[in-house]
C-alpha cells in the first residue's frame, strides 16, 4: 500500500494519468456543519479497499480508510450493491477546504478519483432587505434572481441558516399555496414574491429567499421583517348629542399627500367600511399637507362605533389615529320621555258670601316647570302641592265648626219656665245685620223683665236676690259671648 503512494508521489504521470481518467469532482459545504464525499468505482472491485486522502496522498495525507474504524471527524461506508462508498467530514472548518482523492486499493496501480471541497459561511447576507408590516395586516416579500435560474426551484425559509434552509422551506414554487403564504413567480421580470397574511407577532425576523442551483451554492437574499403591534396607534374618545355635528382631525404620512384620504369605521382597521361612500352626512377636507379631517353632520344613534384615518395604500402602524365615538340622546329629549302623564286630584273648599261649596280641582303644572327635572325632584313637588291642599281643607273646618249654631238663654224672673231661642248661623255680612235687629229687641224685653223683677224685690229674701242677680247674670255672659262670636 505504502509503495503504491510512493509510485504516485515519484511518478508524476501516473497522477497525471489518474486525473486524466476521471472527471473532477466539486464539493460544497457550510462551515459548522457536514459534507458527504460520494465516489463510485467499477464492478469487480467491491472486496477491495477504499480510502480518502488530501492533496498528494502522502501516508500522512490518508484520513480514513474502510479497514479502519469511524474518526471524530471523519467516517466511511461502502455501499457494494451500489458501488458507491461514501467519506463524512463532520464540523466543517474554512481549513478543509482543498483537493481530495477518492481512491481504490489495487495490485498494481490504485484507482483515483480528484474532487475539490469548497467550504462557506453558513450565513448570509452582506445586505439586508428591511420590510415592515402591521399586526393582522399583510406583508409582500419580493426576491429577484439571475436570468440562469428561470427554470430553478425557488423557495422562502425562516432563519439566517443557508444550509438548511432548503429543507425547511415554510413556501416553494413547486408548492405555490401554504395556508397564509402564497408565492408567485414573475419570469418576466425575473421576480418571485411571497406574500404573508394575517400578520402576528411571531412573524417577525429573518428570512431567506432562496434559489436552487444545480451545483455550487444556492443563491440566497436576505429580508429583516418587523410586524408592529397596534399598541403604537393613537386612540381619541369623543362624545357628542344626537342632532349636532363632530369634526375628527386626521394627520398623515408626508408621503400620502397625493392618496385618497377616507374615514373608515369599524373594530379592525384591516377590515372596516368606508364611510365616504354614499354617505352624504361624511364630509372630508384637506386641512394642511399633513393632516385631514372629516366632518359628520346630524349624528345619530347608529354612528356610535370605532373609526380609522386612512388613505390608500396603508400607513405604518404609528401613523394610524382611531377615534371612539359616542352619540348621546339630547337632555331635553330624555326629560320628555319622564314627564308626569297626570297628577292626583285634591279637593279644596272655597267659601262664597253666601254659601260654602265643595270643588274638586287638579293643582296647575307646568310642563316647562317639570320637564328635565329629576324623579325626586318631580316627587317633592307633588308632596308639598299635596299638604298645600290639606292644610287649606283643615282651615276651612276649623272655619265651619266656629260657625256653629250659638243659643241664647231666656230667663223668666216670675220663676216660668226658660225659653231657648235658637240662633241663626252667622257666616254671612246679611246674617250679622238682621241678628243685630234681633239683638236690641231682646235687650229692650231684658230691660223690661228686670225691671218688673224689682218691682216684687220687697217681697223676696237676700238669698232670692242673689239667685236673681246671678240669673241675669248668665244672661249677660251668653249675649256677651253671642256679642264676641260676631
């Protein structure tokens, strides 16, 4: 074996002739990771030994053969049915990279097979393309490519990992549709786009668009995607009554000043109605070159909602503003609605010259005075009106039970029997008059009767004369309290 190599390195036409045999052999891999080194070799030589050595293949140049046992980094399997053994260099350093040999131990002359490493970074790229998007929006990644690889698989992976990227693929153009990811591949322009939907937080970070190529390294593009939260939205709660107007301001993006500028409304920004279309009541204004605003005339109940500023196409999140609207019944409306539909009825007496007489009013209430007056307000207006009412009805008793029928007392000093002379009521100023009549009548008959009474005072005892006197005394005290009742 050892002079075999020795017959290699000594004659330089035999590794001329080798390499003239076979074709040369390339080899790529990322640095940090592994390389299979494949080499087949003719029918006939499956029981012979196999090996991979580096650069001339000197003893120390041989790094594994099949009659050894696996290295660290290195391990190699001979597939006989196929005629095919394979070399694994493992952890791949910047320093493997460099000229190797495939070869089969033979009497004689061994056969070889030249194949070159290149190893790369296993990163990428030295430029980076920045593309924002918003939360619950959508994002359109473009990646162009080379005029050599219009027939190639292209294909979008998460990540900064050139060599594995590939195999985990989140989109391929063999496979155009991935639930929010769809790539579509413009051969014209030589420009394959991924456009992601339903943005969410965990959308955001690296990743790669890559194109396959047959050998070598794939070509890759590298893109930074940022989806922002809506935390960064400026929000304005308004609240205005129904019938009136409200003006919302709107500042833009600088770069929007030539786009359509609209109010849009609904909870979700990605997914609201446009309020300029047929609705005569939205009217929009362009204030300055950075803001706009949009005027709503006679609110009513159904414009309570959420709305957006928005222009065509759309904004990065910080430049949203959301307004909170909210439509509230005018006051005087509302103090109709509570309005006292009747009032309880209340007697009241109301006296005439004449006669007294019972009336059955409703106490008057203005509906000026009641409207927009709160329930307990309303309530102790309806008490008060009510001891109002009560307090006159206990006057007036009061009134009628002072003009109570008065007696007065007849006394008949000759010892007859008394006389009761019932009093007319006195209520009226007629009534006084003609009791004023009959009063001095009386008073004549009294003077009479007492004087007849002294006339037989002779005849009667002390003790008589002072029941007489106390007699006409009872008399005066009833006319004097017939007198103070007038």
């Amino acid at each position: 074996f050892q002079n075999v190599f020795l017959c290699c390195l000594l004659s330089p036409a035999a590794l001329s002739c080798v390499r003239s045999a076979a074709g040369l052999i390339r080899v790529f891999g990322y640095e940090g990771t592994h390389v299979n080194i494949s080499c087949s070799y003719p029918q006939g030589y499956e029981a012979y030994q196999k090996y991979l050595c580096r650069n001339d293949c000197a003893d120390s140049d041989v790094l594994i053969t099949t009659s050894q046992a696996n290295k660290p980094r290195h391990s190699i399997y001979d597939d006989k049915s196929t005629r095919i053994f394979t070399t694994t260099i493992a952890n791949l350093q910047s320093a493997d990279a460099g000229k190797y040999w495939c070869g089969v131990t033979r009497n004689g002359k061994d056969l070889y097979t030249e194949l070159k490493l290149e190893t790369k970074q296993d990163s990428c790229c030295s430029t980076v393309n920045n593309i924002q998007g918003n939360e619950g929006g959508s994002v359109t990644i473009s990646c162009p490519y080379d005029s050599e690889s219009d027939d190639k698989l292209k294909f979008l992976c998460r990540g900064n990992r050139p060599s594995t990227c590939r195999q985990q693929a989140v989109i391929t153009s063999s496979n155009t549709q991935n639930g929010r990811i769809k790539l579509s591949d413009d051969r014209k322009s030589r420009i394959f786009t991924v456009t992601i939907s339903s943005l969410t937080l965990k959308d955001s970070g690296s990743y790669l668009c890559g194109v396959q190529r047959n050998s070598g390294f794939d070509v890759f593009s590298a893109v930074e995607l940022e989806v922002k939260e809506w935390c960064c939205v400026k929000s304005k709660i308004i609240r205005e009554t129904a019938g009136h107007e409200v003006t919302l301001q709107c500042p833009y993006p600088p770069n929007h000043r030539n786009n359509r500028k609209f109010l849009c409304k609904g909870s979700q920004r990605s997914n609201c109605t446009d309020m300029m279309k047929g609705q005569s009541r939205f009217l929009v204004h362009s204030d300055s070159s950075e803001s706009f605003s949009v005027k709503i005339t006679h609110l009513e109940a159904g414009d309570n909602g959420t709305y957006w500023c928005r222009s065509e196409p759309e904004w990065n999140v910080g430049n949203y503003t959301q307004f909170h609207l909210s439509v509230v019944e005018e006051e005087q409306n509302v103090a109709k609605k509570k309005t006292l539909q009747a009032l309880p009825t209340q007697d009241t007496t109301t006296v005439s010259r004449h006669q007294s007489s019972r009336v059955t009013t409703a106490p008057p209430v203005s509906e000026e005075l009641i409207e927009g007056f709160p329930d307990v307000a309303l309530y102790s207006l309806v008490a008060i009106v009510g001891g109002l009412l009560l307090l006159t009805v206990i006057l007036v008793t009061v009134f009628k039970s002072k003009c109570s029928k008065v007696q007065e007392i007849g006394v008949v000093a000759d010892g007859k029997k008394l006389d009761f002379v019932e009093a007319q009521e006195v209520c009226g100023r007629e009534d006084v008059y003609q009791n004023h009549d009959s009063m001095v009548m009386r008073s004549q008959q009294m003077a009479s009767r007492q004087q007849h009474a002294t006339y037989h005072a002779n005849d009667v005892d002390e003790d008589e004369r002072d029941y007489e006197n106390v007699t006409a005394a009872e008399d005066i005290y009833c006319n004097e309290g017939f007198h103070k009742f007038k």
